[in-house]
C-alpha cells in the first residue's frame, strides 16, 4: 500500500503567519504562498493572513494558530538575512528549531517558508526571482501534509 498526500487544497482552512521584517521580501513570499493555494483550489475565505514582528515571533504565533484548531495547516514566513544582524544565528536557529517543535508537538502541519541567507539578492532570488518562490513552494508543501495527514488519520 502506498500512502501519500494529494495537492488539492479545496475545503482546507491555512493559515499564513507573515513577518514585517524584511517586508519587500517576505510580501514576495506571502504573494507566492495565497497564489499557490488559490491554484490548488482554497478559496479566499479559507485563508487567514496573520503579520507579525519578525522571526523570532513565528514558533510563538504558530503555536497558537496550530492550538486553535481551526487551521489544517499553517505556512511560516520569514526572511533572516546574515548581513542586517550579527544575531543572525541566534534569530533563524529558534525560528527553525521552534516551528520544528510547534508542529510535532501541536500534530498541525506547519510549513518552514523561513529564507535563511546571506545577502539580500540571495533572498530576493528565493522570493520571486531566479530560484523560484520559497512561499509557494511552502504553501504546496501545506497542502500536501494536510492532506496526507488527513488520509493517515483517517479522516
Ligand atoms: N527578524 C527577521 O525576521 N529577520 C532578520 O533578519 C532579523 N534581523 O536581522 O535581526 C530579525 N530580527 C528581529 C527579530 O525577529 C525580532 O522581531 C526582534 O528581536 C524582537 O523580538
């Protein structure tokens, strides 16, 4: 038997939790996750966009949206770039390492859409440019998880 998650989002309640740091960069991300969903078939009233301060916020947030009950998944996106912060390590390692234990512990999927890296254009690259959209890429990758949590669970 082969179990896996399908990419038809239609019914699915997402939840999208959005940084304003980095703003030009993560408004990138926010567009390329709702395209993804709506193209998969979630409709607008499904979907709850929620801004926060930046990184280091998300596990927080996340936690709560995933203990609501009322997502089937939640995106996370965010931007941490090396070169604005010599807290670089300190603010992308607990926005991983949290939104690791939200979702293992809470059960919801929750989509890593976090861009870790060096400079700017590194970023703008993953945000629309030359390395595709990381927030659609996170928002199809909720998709399918929900999904296949679903299948798994039985539902
Ligand atoms: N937050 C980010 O999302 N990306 C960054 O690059 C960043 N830098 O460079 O510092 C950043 N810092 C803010 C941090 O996430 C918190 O909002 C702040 O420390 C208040 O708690």
């Amino acid at each position: 038997m082969k179990i896996e998650g399908n990419l038809d989002a239609r019914g699915l309640r997402i939840a999208i939790a959005v940084t304003r740091f980095n703003s030009i960069i993560t408004e990138r991300l926010a567009a390329g996750a709702v395209d993804a969903l709506k193209r998969s078939g979630c409709i607008e009233e499904d979907i709850t966009m929620v801004h926060i301060p930046g990184s280091w916020e998300l596990p927080l947030v996340v936690r709560e949206l995933a203990a609501s009950k009322k997502y089937d998944a939640v995106i996370a996106l965010g931007a941490v770039i090396r070169g604005d912060t010599p807290h670089f390590d300190y603010v992308a390692g607990e926005a991983a390492k949290g939104l690791g234990q939200v979702a293992v512990q809470s059960g919801v999927p929750v989509a890593f859409g976090v861009l870790t890296t060096n400079t700017v254009e590194q970023a703008i690259d993953r945000a629309g440019a030359k390395s595709g959209n990381k927030g659609f890429d996170a928002a199809m990758t909720a998709i399918e998880m929900a999904n296949l949590l679903r299948t798994i669970r039985g539902q």
